[in-house]
C-alpha cells in the first residue's frame, strides 16, 4: 500500500510538472472542490439527508467562492459547516498561495514551478515580486479576518445572541466576507440587520478590503516602507475605477430603486447593495428578487464587472474594462497608441483584457442561452443567475433553489469556469505541446 502510495505521488508529481500553469491551476481547484464534495457527502456532517449534488453544489460554490446554495447551512451541523469554512479560505486566497508561502517561510525560496502558477493565477504589474506578494496577501488576510471576527463578535453579542454561538458566527462570516464569498449562517443573508450600522461596515470594510486585491496592499507596503515612491498605475486605475463606479451605483440604486425608498435608512441600504454586487460579496440586506428590472439589470452590470485582479472578488474586472474603454477611446479618436491616464497600455495587456471580456460576455451567453432550455423562468432573472455564478457573486433572483438536476449541474461548471478565470479555463482546455517551431501563414485581409 505505501508502494503504490508512493508511485501514485511521484506519478502526479511528474503530471504538475508536465503540465502548464493553467492546467496545474484548474487541476488544483478541482482537487480542491472533490475533496470537499467526498468530505460534505458524509451524513456525519449533516443535520438532515442532503442529496450528493447538493454536496457537489455547496462544496464547488464554496471553494469559487461563490454563496449560492441549494443545500443551506442550516442543513450542516458545526463540523460541515468548518468543513465549508476551510474551503471558502482555500478557495479565497488561491490554489498555491499557501504552499508557497510556507515554502517562503521555512526556504526562503520557491521554485520557477511555484513562480509560474503564481503567475498564471495572479495578474501582477512588473513593479511587484511574487514573494512579497505571496507574503502581503497572507498577512493581511489573517489581520483582516483576526479584527472581521473580533467587530462581528461585539456586533452579534450586542443583538442579543448567546456567547458560544457568536463566536463560531463571527469566525465564520468574517472568513465569507473577506473572501467574497456570501454564505451566510442566517436564512435570510443579512436582511434582519439592514439598519445596523455597525454590522453594514464590517461587512462593507472586510469586502472592500479583500476585492481591491493584494495588489493594492502590496503596492501600498511598499509606498509606507519607502521601497517605492509612489503608487502603481495599476492601483490607480483599481481604487478610482472601484470609487466611481461604487458611487455611481450607490446614486442610481438610491434615485430609482422603489423598495430602497421604504426601508428605515435608504442611503446605507443602497451603498450595501452596490457594495455587494461590485465586491462580489454576496451579502444582501434587502430581497434581491423583489429589486424592479431595470436594478435587476443595473445589479448585474456591476457583478459582470467586479472589482480588482488578484483580490478575492469575481468579475471581469475594473482592469479589463479599463482596458476595453481606452481601445475605444483610441479607435474613436484615430490616436494608433492606446492610453490611459496619460500612459500607454502594452499590447500583450490588451490581448488580454479583450479576450476575457469576449470570451467573458460569451460565457454569460451560452449559459443563459443553455439554461432556458432546463430551466423556467424569465431571461432577466437567467441573466442574473448566471453573471452572479460565473462573478461568483453569491446574489440571487430566487432561480437557484429551484433549479433543475440539469441546471444545477450547469451553474457547478459556471462558478468553477468563474473561480479559475475564463482565460485561465480557456488555456487549460486548449493547451496543446509545441515542437518550439512556429507556424507561418500567410496573410488574408479582413473587413470590419
């Protein structure tokens, strides 16, 4: 048995090493989501029977990062609940993120096959190295998710809850909140708190914190320590992008949103709801389906976008849709170099930004066109569904708990594609060897 142990281990050793980055990463993540499927299918960690695809649902939606659920945690005792915690972390700070921090801190040193994963998995401006990176990001998420708990604790005790279960409510929701990922212990996400103030900025500091990305945090360390004088040009575009299209969502949520008008403090509770969409957190204090249509679509523009690379939110990203309006911008001005800010964008950006927003826009497509023929509901709550699966946003219409076997099958495949990234799942899928000799072709002309 330890024979073939060992030559199974030496076996995938040699597959990881073989394979690209990308593969290596949605392999990962699929590890990730099995394990936890085997280990929430046990009816140990059950308080009532759970169908072994509603296991599968919850465990993928918990290592994307996701919240949606058609099992709700009420239907898992203490122990699947932890179970759901630990993969809503591992799933929060990445496939390798930890291994190679503890490589960095017993080491001091990662391998090139540790860099190239890091790499593929977090976009990163030159200025960054990957150590400091991987050190930053662990840190801060162990400080944020430390003082998450401690303010959920005093929030919760303060509502009169018994001391032993808010202790497990606040390790629980301050590790889903940092994580963007919008499970929740209450039946209800956060509606029976809508006027807490306390309870709204907890919730809104810990998502804001962990989506802007660790990027931003990286960049910033290094402004506070002097190890740069000034801040990167990708942090800029993050935190003015993520401000004004906050804000923007906050103001049209405010003046147009009928049910915002009747709740006790309409200013919070529309901030709450852009805040979620946008951090992809998933947390709502007010019924999403009961929002008008024109906020149902408003919500999922900002769910498509999202928020930062190499954070903990979901979306296409405020990067890329930087990156599609200066293309824009340029074409439409007849200027050949494409800018924003005053600084010119590279090329091979550009290759990306605008293969994730088409192969983005096209996934949204295709699973929305494919659920209408399993499920029964109207376009604009498919819509909805699915831009907040693949953002692994968490919020819902109401479409999800009634999804079919078919559907529910298709929404595990929708946040898995979201958690990895599309680029990410496209290159897996497609990676073919190469000899090392490039193809010529001839050119052909095309009109557009």
């Amino acid at each position: 048995m330890k024979h073939t142990y060992r030559r199974l281990s030496i076996a995938y050793r040699r597959f990881q090493i073989s394979s690209s980055p990308q593969l290596n990463l949605v392999w990962g993540f699929f590890l990730y989501s099995l394990v936890g499927w085997l280990l929430l299918s046990l009816p140990i960690f059950h308080k009532t029977d759970i169908s072994v695809l509603d296991n599968l649902f919850t465990a993928t939606s918990a290592v994307s990062t996701t919240g949606l659920v058609t099992a709700g945690m009420s239907e898992y005792n203490l122990a699947g609940q932890i179970i759901v915690a630990g993969l809503i972390q591992l799933g929060g700070i990445g496939y390798m993120t930890l291994t190679t921090y503890f490589l960095l801190f017993t080491t001091r040193r990662m391998t090139s096959w540790h860099q190239k994963i890091i790499g593929a998995e977090f976009t990163m401006p030159s200025s960054i190295k990957i150590g400091d990176f991987i050190k930053s990001a662990i840190v801060f998420t162990l400080i944020m998710e430390t003082l998450g708990s401690i303010c959920f604790y005093i929030a919760f005790i303060q509502s009169g809850m018994a001391g032993g279960q808010a202790v497990w409510y606040s390790i629980f929701h301050s590790i889903s909140a940092f994580c963007t990922a919008g499970f929740g212990l209450f039946g209800d996400s956060f509606e029976s708190y809508q006027d807490d103030v306390f309870m709204n900025t907890i919730i809104a500091v810990l998502a804001i914190a962990g989506s802007l990305g660790f990027i931003v945090i990286t960049d910033v360390w290094y402004r506070l320590t002097g190890r740069s004088k000034r801040i990167s040009f990708t942090t800029k575009i993050v935190v003015y992008g993520f401000a004004l299209l906050l804000s923007l969502g906050t103001l049209l949520i405010y003046l147009t949103e009928p049910l915002i008008q009747e709740t006790n403090s309409p200013v919070m509770t529309s901030f709450f709801q852009s805040m979620t969409a946008m951090t992809t957190v998933g947390f709502n204090t007010i019924p999403t389906a009961s929002l008008t249509l024109p906020m149902l679509l408003f919500v999922t523009f900002l769910m498509y976008i999202g928020a930062s690379p190499s954070g903990t939110a979901g979306g296409m990203k405020i990067t890329t849709l930087t990156a599609i309006l200066a293309i824009i911008k340029s074409r439409l001005t007849g200027n050949k170099k494409i800018t924003f800010f005053k600084r010119r964008i590279p090329f091979e950006r550009l290759y990306v930004a605008t293969s994730t927003f088409i192969l983005y826009t096209s996934l949204i497509f295709l699973f929305t066109f494919l659920l209408s023929f399993s499920e029964e509901a109207s376009f604009d709550r498919l819509l909805f569904e699915v831009a907040s699966a693949l953002g692994t946003v968490g919020l819902s219409a109401g479409l999800t708990s009634e999804l079919s076997t078919i559907g529910k099958l298709l929404f595990v495949l929708i946040m898995f594609i979201g958690r990895v990234g599309v680029l990410t799942f496209g290159f897996a899928l497609l990676e073919r060897k190469t000899d090392g000799l490039e193809e010529v072709y001839s050119e052909g002309d095309i009109a557009v």
